[in-house]
C-alpha cells in the first residue's frame, strides 16, 4: 500500500478573507437599516391625529351626505345644503356654511 501524504493546509488568500469580512459588514448593515425603517414606520404611526368622535351630534333636522376631515377638523354636508365644521378635539361646532345652488 502506497502512503499518500497529508495534504497541506493552505493559508487563506487575502482576496478570500477580505471578502468574508467585506460581506460579513453588508449584512450587518443591511440589518441596521431594516431596523431603522421599522423604527421610523413605528414612530410615524405613534403621531397619529386625535381619533374621530363615536357620534357625530348633527343640528335638528340635519341629514348627513358626505363627510371629510382635515388635520384638526372634520366637515359634514348635510342634505339641505350646509357646512357643518367641527373642531376634532372638543366635537365642538366651529363654523356653518350655507352653500348656494346654480339657478
């Protein structure tokens, strides 16, 4: 029986272990940036405005028809043709308008 020797263990190459480092920072910074996305989605949902009231008190009579909202506000139209806007945070009414039709 012939003895094969042991192959030697060869040193690796410096192109080799600067790529495994090179690749190993990618990830690294890849995660991080995964991270500091998440954190900005959360902390944009956090800010969110004040929540709409459960019942909207509309005046005696008034029917509403359509319904839109700004950053402190919210408008309802009513059926016979009013602004009604009211303020987010106290339900309070702010303002009334009475929009006038094209003849």
């Amino acid at each position: 029986m012939s003895q094969t020797p042991e192959p030697e263990a060869t040193p690796e190459p410096a192109n080799l272990r600067f790529l495994r480092v090179l690749v190993t920072v990618l990830t690294a910074v890849m995660i991080a940036g995964l991270l500091t996305i998440l954190a900005v989605i959360v902390i944009q949902f956090r800010n969110a405005r004040a929540p709409l009231p459960e019942v909207i008190t509309l005046p005696s009579g008034a029917t509403a028809s359509a319904y839109t909202q700004g950053s402190d506000w919210y408008a309802v139209v009513t059926n016979d043709d009013r602004i009604l806007i009211f303020d987010r945070a106290s339900g309070d009414l702010r303002q009334e308008m009475q929009v006038q039709t094209a003849e």
